[in-house]
C-alpha cells in the first residue's frame, strides 16, 4: 500500500471483534528500559478505554531494544495502572524458570487482580527442552 491510502470496510454481522494488544516493551532509539516501560502502561490504558480485550507481554532475553524480560513484574505494574482489561504472558519461557515459581508468581497476580490475569506458557528456540 503506498502513501496515505486508508483501508476502509464496512462491518458485517453482531459479533464484536475482542481485539488484544501483544507488547514486546519495545525501547526505542536513544530510549531506557525505563521509557519503555512508562509507555506500555500508557498503551496499556489506552486499549482498556478503548474496550480492546487484553493486553499481553512477551518474554524476551538478551535484547538491548525489548524491556520484556520479566513478565510477571511488568504484568504487576500494568495491573496497578488498570481496572478491567485482561492481562496476560504472551509465553513464559518454562525452560528459563522454575515451574512452581511461575505458578506461584501468576496466583499471586490473580490475587491481586483476580479474574484479569492469564499465563500463556512457552518455549523459545536456543533454550532446553
């Protein structure tokens, strides 16, 4: 698509579309990870006023340009700074951690936000099996 061209449809049906955001917690050129940071909360916000469904962060290691190492923290802070949006692990990285950690960690979320926090698991190439 060039330029300004917009994409314009027209919505069919009754169904609403549940949208979900996917953040890297990405850091910009001459940004910190402290940057990063302040603006998922601010496009954390932004989707829950929006009615988008959920926001999730994806772990990521070793990577100057993504803030996402640490999910459970971040989904902490989103929680603190929302009400009602979901949020969720768009994979922890089970070879990385200690499965009970996890658990214990994602409870504890659920506690403090109970009905809002969802664990997606995974497992990255280059790790264990």
């Amino acid at each position: 698509m060039a330029g300004n061209d917009e994409i314009r449809a027209t919505a069919q049906g009754a169904a609403p579309v549940p949208l979900s955001v996917l953040d890297l917690v990405t850091v910009g050129a001459g940004r910190t990870a402290t940057d990063a940071l302040r603006t998922s909360v601010k496009i954390a916000k932004l989707a829950e006023n929006r009615g988008f469904n959920r926001y999730w962060v994806a772990e990521h290691h070793s990577m100057p340009g993504v803030a996402s190492s640490s999910p459970a923290v971040i989904l902490a802070h989103l929680a603190a700074h929302t009400e009602r949006i979901r949020l969720g692990s768009g994979g922890v990285m089970l070879p990385n951690h200690a499965p009970l950690v996890i658990a214990e960690q994602f409870g504890t979320l659920e506690a403090m936000a109970p009905g809002r926090i969802d664990l997606g698991l995974g497992r990255a190439p280059g790790t264990d099996g």
